[in-house]
C-alpha cells in the first residue's frame, strides 16, 4: 500500500464549473504527479511537482492548474471543465527511497466525467 | 525525446498459453524500464522493472521480461497465462538521470483478453 488517496473517485460536473482533485499521499515524497489516462493515448503527464510549492507542466497541461502547499496534499484544478477533460485522472508519487529509479506509486484514480 | 511505442492495443490468448507483450522504447542511452499492470477500475500496479544486471528480470504473478539494447525493447512474458491476468498493461520509460525532469513515459497500453 503506497498510502495514496484521491478524492473525490467518482464525479459528474457540468461544462464551464470548476473542479478540484485532491491527492493525499502519507509517504512524506518529495515527487507527486498528475496523469490523465484517455483510451488510445495511455497515461499522459499533466502536471507534476518536486517539492511544497515547486510544480511543473507535463505534456498536456492546458486547462489544468495545481497547487502543493503542503508534502502530503497535491491538488489538480480545472478552472473551467470542457468536455474533453473528461477521463480518469491519477495521482503519483515517486519512490525516492535509495536508488532512485523513477518508479511511481499510483492512487486509484478519479473518474470525472463532464457534461 | 524518450518515447515508448507498444505496437499491440489487444491480445486475445487462450487460458494456459504463452504470453509475450511487446514494448520499443527510443532513448539514446540505458533507460529504466517498467511494466504495469491496470485491472478494470483499478490504478496501476507494478509488475518489475529493470534498471541494471541481469536483462532477465522476474516480476509479480509470474511475469518476467528480457530488456535486449541491440533491439531497443524490453518485452513481457508469461509462460502459462490465467484468467485473473486478463487486464490492460503498459511499458514505461524514465531516463536515468535523476532531479525533477526525471519523468516516466508511458506506452499506450495492451489490453489482454484470455478465452477460457
């Protein structure tokens, strides 16, 4: 159990409302990582962050923002969902114990869906 | 660019055959390389990976896969294939350098279905 949480699992929203995803992560990592997965395309990087407040894009960052103000929480907001946003989106966390090999740890993802 | 190309999107095996899945990946140098598995509804579980020595490497549940330089692939098998593995299975990538740019590429993932 790699102590990853997302909230909320399941939800429907509208076009044009906000949406945040919560990641909680209880492993004291230092890399968190927001992947959106989409048949036909796999796992695409969304977003992804290297520590409290220090965040980067990933290949498919548009419409998405994040925020990590805390270790153990790293949150992914769409400011405004368009229906292309809909997909099962999945928190990361890097395992950074000894010999850094890149290998992430995934939470059980969060299926939005908007109308 | 590290890129990881899995030229199958569905494998259909019958129950007890052999299973191979394949993954390319394109990196200029030893890359670490990864298999996940992803049953329906479910996030993504680790089943090896290869980071140095023996190219042979065993995973969970049975799996193992060989990582060939000479041909750039790091394909995955299993000698006797059960129902409970039927599941969408991805090939990833990470260069070896490490810091915050060290970001895992994914394949796009072949789905195994398994007739009984």
């Amino acid at each position: 159990d790699a102590g990853i949480t997302q909230s909320p699992r399941h939800k429907v929203t509208e076009t044009g409302t906000p949406v945040t995803l919560r990641c909680h992560q209880t492993e004291n990592h230092r890399y968190m990582y927001w992947y959106r997965q989409d048949p036909g395309h796999g796992l695409r990087l969304i977003h992804y962050s290297y520590g409290v407040k220090d965040t980067d894009k990933g290949e498919v960052s548009d419409g998405y923002s994040v925020s990590r103000s805390k270790t153990e929480d790293f949150l992914l907001t769409l400011e405004s969902a368009t229906s292309s946003q809909t997909s099962v989106y999945f928190c990361a966390i890097r395992g950074d114990r000894g010999l850094d090999t890149g290998e992430l740890f995934f939470g059980e993802g969060s299926r939005l869906t908007v109308l | 660019a590290q890129s990881v190309t899995q030229p199958d999107i569905h494998i259909t095996v019958s129950e007890g055959a052999s299973l191979e899945l394949r993954c390319n990946y394109s990196y200029g140098a030893t890359p670490y390389l990864f298999w996940y598995v992803q049953s329906p509804g479910q996030g993504l579980q680790l089943l090896l990976k290869y980071f140095s020595g023996d190219t042979l490497v065993q995973g969970i549940k049975g799996f193992e896969a060989e990582f060939k330089r000479s041909q750039s692939s790091f394909n995955l098998r299993k000698p006797s294939v059960h129902w409970s593995d039927a599941a969408e299975y991805f090939c990833a990538v990470v260069a070896r350098y490490g810091g915050a740019t060290n970001k895992l590429i994914f394949g796009t993932g072949t789905l195994l279905a398994v007739q009984p």
